[in-house]
C-alpha cells in the first residue's frame, strides 16, 4: 500500500500580502507523527511538505499524478482549506481508487461540506495518529470503516457517516517520535524577517517541538479549548529529542508549541533540571501563562537555556478579558512581566488582541497603552478572529453573525475562508468579522497604530535593530511601511 501524506500549500499566499513574510519553514510535526505510527507498524509513508519545498498546487497535482498513491492523507487548516478543497475534488476525479483522507480542526468543522461536495472519502476528527492507522488497516483487510470511531466517511453508496468525537491520544508515551528523516531537515527554520524574538546563526539551526497535549484554559478564542484536558511527555522523552537534534543537526534554538508548557509546574522543573544535568548548549521559547509562572520557576527555566516567554495577554481592559474567559487579571499580568524582567533574563513577548467582542475603539487604545506600559521585548497585535473550531466562532455561526462560507445550496465559497486571518493590516483584507459598530478598516487601522506606538519608540527600535539581518533589509523597509504607516 502507497501512503502519503502531505501539508498543503496555503490557499493562496498573495492573498496575505507582505504577512506572508512571516510564514516561517517548521515541519508539520502533525502528519510526522501520523507517519511515525504509520512506519511502526509496517507501512511505507511518504511525506511532502509544500511549504518547505516550495510547491505550488499545479506541481503537487502533478507529483501525485505520478506517484499514484492508494491513500493521501491531507493536514486542513483554515488558510490551507480552498487549496485542500481544490485538490481533493481533483484527486477524486483524476485518482478516483486512491482513499483521501483529511484531518486537523478547519477539516473537523467542515467535514460535511468536504464529503459532499466530493472532496474526500474521510475526515479524522481530533488526534489523527491512531484513527488514521485505523483506517489503513480497514482498507487493507476490505473490512467497513463503521467500527472506527472519531470518524466521518461516505460509504460506497454515498450515504453520509458522521461521528465527530474528538479522538485523543490518552498516553503520549505510546507515541514514537515524530518522523523527521522522512524530511530534509535543512528546509526547515526561521526565515530572515521573523516574529521570533530569537535569532539564530543560520536559519537551519531553529526546530519546533510539541512535548504536550490538551490546554487547562477554556479561552473563547481559542481552538484548543477542544483538545481536552492536558497530556504529557516525559522530561526525560523531552529532552532526548533535544539532545539527538542538537547533536545530529545543529539545532540551537527550539520553539515549543504547546499550548501551555509551563502549565505543568513539576514536569517544567525537572525538565530544566535535565538539560542542566546533560550540560545542554541551547535555547528555548515557549507560550505561557500568567496564572503559571512563579519566582521559583525563573531561575532554573534560564539556567537550562529558556531564551523567551510568549505570554497571551490579549487585552488591557479587565472586562474583556472576563468576557472572553482569560482568567486572568490585569494586576497580575502586570506583576508577572515585571518579575520575569526584574528576576531574570528571558525575555517577554506580549500576544495582544485588537477588536474583541464588545470591545470600543477607546477599549483598544487602552490596550496599545496597557501593551506600552509593559516591559516587554516584543508584542504581536492580532485582530481577533473567530476561527472555525473555536468556541466564539460556533456561537457565531449559530446566530448566523458571521460567514463560513457555506451557502444555501450546499455549494461553498472556499475564498471566504482566505478571510480567517489575524493580521489583515499586512495584507489589506477585510477582517472575516468585526464587533457590533465597528469597521473592518477601523480595526485595521488600530493594528497599524498599535504596532507604530509600540515599536517606534527608541528603546524598542534600538533594542529589536539587532534582530535585523542585512539580506532582509529592503523586504523590511516594505514591511514596516505597510504595517506602520
């Protein structure tokens, strides 16, 4: 059995103007997993990764074309969904014997419209690693895709099965490690413009990792509020990843993905106890929490290499963030960016949002205010965007307030779904939704202040001209002067 499995081009990259620049090269560890399980248990996976490899649509169609796989297995996020929604229709009249089979959140939610408008034989709804194992088998032994949970199929008559229970991994030991040889790790890194406070000798040398599952907070926000509750690797597990890439590829610098990876205070602490004890040489970042960072933590976390926090703030105004579920006060977020710049070295990344529910343009000046009066080393001003899976977009989409593209006829706009994007200011496109009273331009507009305010200051230009890379300079020029004018 021919397997692959591919991360697909973004619909379409122009769409996003000069915000692409900020599309950075870091291996889909999602399908790498799924092939990892896949190889272990006897299965030959191929894996192509169209942003790495810079492979647009019509070269994909045509590698597929030649390649004639039994089954392709395809990553869906929200700005991959017109280009998997254009291939998969294409492969089921060009391959019809080839099994398509989709997976991650913009899939999940739009499972349906992806079945029946003859796109896919299959959608994975959650974690696909087991399911999609599941489904190999099935296929191999001719048995009925009816006894796979966590599943939605089109029988061979057509007729339409729908479990959408989100399936987890409860043991992430089970898991092999991602299967990165299936892939030139030398594709991937940061790019010469970056949104990384971190910067690396050579572009190579930055890998990402995923050493947890699942997040405690409910953010309305947020996608990963259906993950479930939270799952761990082992310190141990974690750190020999680390150490087998820094050894066999150089890497100096990791991005960890998790969601929340101090939300586990023990296993952060021993983790950095174990990169000490092996006498590591290399940094980190990870995203974190102000209800989950102490004093106590700070010292071992920069003692083992911790390089930055990426801390999710999001607004200046306490009655927003009780609206959107933070749990989080104001006080404390100021008490903890101070801490962490008064008792150590990492720096701070503030993750704000602009135009979030009921929020008022004087709300978003107090928040580029808030962001100004923090001492931060860099900040990011999203526009709050309802993504397909999160909780604030179901509600939504509900009460008919916002558009999915999803016609009366069944039939889908999938260039709608180009809309669903946090930084419309770098690429002069409507917001997909903007809060009762407010304006698309208007919002836009406050991302560009918010940005302008907050990094033309002095300090802040003297302090981010050492992440400047010379190659990058023009590109930069071209940036700043969309985003900031």
């Amino acid at each position: 059995m021919k397997i692959t499995l591919v991360s697909p081009p973004l619909s379409d990259a122009r769409s996003l103007g000069l915000g692409r620049l900020f599309f950075q090269k870091y291996e889909p560890l999602g399908i790498l997993y799924i092939a990892a399980v896949a190889k272990e248990h006897g299965y030959g996976v191929e894996v192509i990764d169209c942003t790495a490899q810079d492979m647009a649509l019509p070269v994909l169609k045509q590698r597929l074309l030649s390649s004639r796989p039994d089954v392709v297995g395809i990553s869906t996020l929200t700005l991959q969904g017109a280009a998997v929604f254009d291939l998969g229709r294409w492969l089921k009249a060009s391959l019809p014997d080839t099994f398509v089979v989709l997976g991650n959140i913009h899939a999940s939610v739009f499972a349906k419209e992806f079945l029946q408008n003859g796109c896919c034989d299959a959608v994975v709804h959650g974690e696909g690693e087991y399911v999609f194992l599941d489904i190999l088998r099935a296929l191999e032994k001719k048995r009925e895709l009816s006894a796979i949970s966590s599943l939605s199929y089109r029988d061979p008559s057509g007729t339409l099965h729908e479990d959408r229970r989100r399936a987890q991994v409860a043991d992430l030991a089970a898991l092999p490690p991602p299967a990165r040889a299936l892939l030139a790790g030398n594709a991937y890194g940061l790019g010469s413009i970056s949104n990384q406070i971190f910067v690396p000798r050579r572009p190579a040398s930055v890998r990402t990792m995923i050493t947890s599952r699942g997040c405690p907070n409910s953010c309305d926000f947020c996608t990963i509020a259906q993950s479930g509750r939270p799952r761990f690797n082992s310190p141990q597990r974690i750190v020999d990843e680390m150490q087998a890439l820094a050894a066999e590829s150089g890497v100096e610098y990791f991005y960890i993905l998790d969601s929340l990876f101090v939300s586990n205070r023990a296993r952060t602490l021993e983790v950095c106890r174990e990169i000490t004890r092996r006498g590591l040489d290399i940094r980190w970042g990870v995203q974190a929490h102000v209800n989950f960072l102490d004093p106590e933590m700070l010292g071992p976390m920069e003692r083992a290499g911790c390089y930055n926090v990426a801390i999710g703030i999001e607004s200046g105004v306490q009655r927003l963030l009780n609206l959107v579920s933070k749990g989080t006060r104001r006080d404390d977020i100021v008490r903890c960016v101070e801490m962490v710049k008064r008792r150590s070295r990492i720096k701070v990344e503030g993750l704000f949002m602009l135009g979030l529910p009921d929020e008022t343009q004087q709300e978003a000046l107090e928040t580029i205010a808030f962001a100004k009066s923090l001492p931060l080393d860099m900040a990011q001003f999203s526009i709050c965007t309802p993504y397909p899976g999160s909780p604030f977009f179901s509600r939504l989409r509900a009460t008919g307030q916002i558009d999915a593209g999803i016609r009366p006829d069944g039939s889908v706009d999938t260039a709608v779904w180009n809309r669903y994007f946090a930084y419309p200011a770098f690429a002069d496109i409507e917001p997909i939704w903007t809060p009762p009273g407010r304006t698309g331009r208007e919002l836009m507009a406050l991302q560009r202040r918010a940005n302008r305010e907050f990094y033309c200051r002095p300090k802040m230009l003297l302090k981010n001209l050492k992440r400047v890379r010379l190659q990058s300079v023009s590109a930069l020029c071209r940036l700043a002067w969309k985003v900031l004018s």
